[in-house]
C-alpha cells in the first residue's frame, strides 16, 4: 500500500499570468491528487496537495518545470500528514 501525503508548495519566479494554475489542475487531476491551486497576493503561486507520495513528488517534478512561459526560481516545500478535506482539485481565486 502506498504511502498518502499532504505537500504545501509557494512558487515563486514567473508564475503568475502564465496559466499556471490551469497547468497545476492539470497535472493534479491526471496524478488522481486532490486539494486546490490559488495566486497569492505578493506574485507567488500555493499548491496544497494530497495523495499518494510517490503522485506528489511526480507533481512537484511538474511544478519546477511548468508551464512553458513560466519560470520557477524558487519552491518553498512542506509535507505533512493527508487532512482528508478535499474531493476534487480546483483553481480557488482567493
């Protein structure tokens, strides 16, 4: 049995106005994750995951790359243990 996992990951970079969220939700759902992808205030992007370990790394791997205008310089990474709130992946707007 896998091991599930919750990842909260700040990107920061290029990351805004370059269908980064649409691309999260994407590669969420293709990875059958749940939890939501939203812009932050100060231009950075928030991705809280979770799922099976091995789909969240997967994801991160993703996330580095991005979309193709995008340009990650930085992720700020935390993993904790799966909360269970969530039943779907979705774009919030604040």
């Amino acid at each position: 049995m896998s091991e599930r996992a919750r990842m909260q990951a700040i990107l920061h970079g290029r990351v805004q106005g370059v269908f980064f969220r649409d691309f999260t939700r994407t590669q969420a759902m293709r990875l059958a994750l749940l939890g939501y992808v939203r812009n932050l205030w100060d231009g950075a992007v928030e991705v809280v995951a979770e799922g099976d370990r091995e789909a969240l790394e997967s994801l991160l791997e993703e996330l580095y790359v991005g979309p193709s205008s995008a340009g990650v310089e930085k992720i700020d990474l935390e993993w904790s243990q799966p909360s269970g709130e969530f039943s779907s992946f979705e774009v919030r707007y604040r």
